[in-house]
C-alpha cells in the first residue's frame, strides 16, 4: 500500500490487487461485506456514500484478508457509459464521429433512461437514467482542442456556451479557423454537424470582420459590406475553406476550441 495521505481512503486496483490512498471524495465501484460474503456494487460513490450503502443493505464496505482478494475482484460485468444518447425524435445517436455499432441487450433500448451503457463483458448495449454514477469509457478523436457541439444555438449562445466550458487550466472560446494542420479536423468535425453549417467565432463588428480570439483575419472572401442581419461567419459541410456570412440569429451547431490558460 502507498503512503496514504491526509483523509485518503482506500482502493484496490483490479489489475494487480494492490490497495491505494485515494481522494474519500472520487467516485468508484466498492464492495460490501457481511456474514454471507461480499457484494460488488456496481455504481461509483464517494466512499462515505458507499459506507451508507453498504450499512443500509448489505452490513459493511469490505475488511477482507489478503487471500480474499483473488474471490472478490475477479472479472466482473459492469456497465459503462458510452457517447450515445436517445435524442429528441427518440433514435439513439452517436455524440461524436460515425459508427454503426448498435448491439442491444434482449429488450433494449428501452424507457429506463436517455442515455447508453455497454457491458465490460458481454458488450452488450442498455438504456439507463443519465444521472446514474457509473464507469465510462474515452476516445481521443483527432485534435481533442476542436470539439463540435451538436446543440443548435444561436451564434450568440453558441459563444456564451463555448466559454461557459470548465476545463482545469484550460478556456474555451469559439474557433477562429486558420490555414494550418487542422483544416482537415475541422473539416471532419464540420460533416459530423446534425446542421449543414457551424458557426465559427467570426462576427462583423464596426466595419470589419473579427475573429473573436483576436485572431488575424486571413479571409478575405467575405463582403467586407455585409447586409444587416448577416455579420456572422458559419463552415458549411460544402467547406472548401471560406467562410460565410450568416444571419447571427439562426439556430445550428458549432465548433469550440480548447487553448492553456
């Protein structure tokens, strides 16, 4: 065991059965314990929350021996959140990318939740409450700075969503798009849009077009004398590297971009 730390509590690892100090507040699996034998509990709580648990239902968060060990943490079939959510229509859709991957548990999907679960051992997919605490599993796709945000905003709440975004050491802010390495990620992030334009942080402001990062303005394509209602820049997925004027008021998805703080 490593040196536990002031209020640390104690995990085990699955791989290879050691106990570590960790934050009582992080949220994990746990076992309980009583005359009968343990109990794997699959939902993640703080450790004060698993003792509650376990005290309600089932004795105690688990004492066991040093033998126990290869009894209690054998490979076990949990679930694990995926990127996949019943949207308004009520088909389930991938949050990101492009996959046909739909392998429902026997009565699945059904109307426990909105969000998707995969079994760590079956594979199998299930429909659980989104407000359930559980596992989860992440892919880096591509640049992980670019995020596409299938929410269809206006171009003002589009901005205020992108830097209302909480990332430790991190901001957020919509994307100023620049010739460089990224265009073909943006590109890719633009035809996984649900709407046929993004808008980027592009804005006419005064009597010029502004990246709203302080970007150099590289592009020179756009009516350097927009009509009124058109002062907001937006990628269409017939991108072919220019930007175009659109009404700020219109309702599509849009692109953010993570930089260090």
């Amino acid at each position: 065991m490593n040196e536990p730390k002031k209020e640390s509590c104690a995990a085990v690892s699955f791989k290879n059965k050691k106990i570590y100090a960790r934050s009582c507040d992080n949220h994990r699996m746990f076992v309980c314990s009583n005359v009968t034998g343990y109990t794997f509990v699959k939902e993640a709580k703080t450790w004060n929350d698993a003792l509650n648990y376990c005290n309600h239902y089932h004795g105690n968060l688990a004492c066991f021996r040093s033998n126990d060990m290869n009894k209690i943490f054998t490979q076990q079939d949990f679930p694990l959140w995926v990127g996949m959510r019943r949207e308004a229509g009520g088909s389930f859709t991938w949050i990101s990318g492009s996959s046909n991957y739909k392998n429902w548990k026997t009565g699945e999907p059904s109307n426990k939740g909105n969000c998707t679960t995969i079994s760590s051992l079956t594979k199998l997919m299930a429909t659980e409450d989104c407000g359930l605490r559980l596992p989860f599993v992440c892919i880096q796709e591509g640049n992980i700075n670019v995020i596409l945000v299938k929410e269809s905003k206006s171009w003002e709440e589009a901005l205020e969503h992108c830097r209302g975004l909480n990332s430790s050491g991190f901001g957020f802010d919509l994307i100023s798009v620049q010739p460089g390495d990224e265009q073909e990620n943006i590109t890719n992030k633009v035809m996984e849009a649900d709407t046929n334009e993004v808008w980027t942080g592009l804005r006419f402001l005064g009597d010029d077009w502004l990246w709203v990062d302080g970007g150099n303005m590289l592009n020179t394509s756009l009516d350097q004398c927009p009509m009124q209602e058109q002062h907001c820049g937006a990628l269409s997925k017939n991108y072919t590297g220019s930007i175009e004027a659109k009404d700020c008021s219109e309702r599509k998805n849009f692109l953010c971009y993570r930089f260090p703080l």
